[in-house]
C-alpha cells in the first residue's frame, strides 16, 4: 500500500499538488489500483489499511 499526494499542472503551467491524499494498492489478481481518499493523512491510511484486506 502507498500514500500519496498526486501532482498535476495548473492551467498556468506550475506543478502543483493535489488537496486529496491518494491509496494505491494491488488488488487480488496483482493490479495496482489507485484511488483518491480524504484531505487528512491519518484518515487516509486508515481507509487504505481496510482495503487490503
């Protein structure tokens, strides 16, 4: 599992980082999928803790 906040550029051109944490894991058959989760760090992990199993 990885937490992450994912990074995008702006309509003017800037590199910026999104407001929502990001869960990426591997499901059942070994393919990594990525979902958005909450604003908070904590809350974000715990969510992605519950997905793997």
């Amino acid at each position: 599992m990885r937490i992450y906040k994912q990074k995008y550029k702006s309509r003017s051109e800037e590199t910026k980082q999104s407001k929502k944490w990001y869960v990426r894991l591997k499901d059942h058959m070994k393919i990594i999928q990525a979902f958005p989760a909450f604003t908070d760090k904590q809350q974000s992990i715990i969510l992605g803790e519950k997905s793997k199993s």
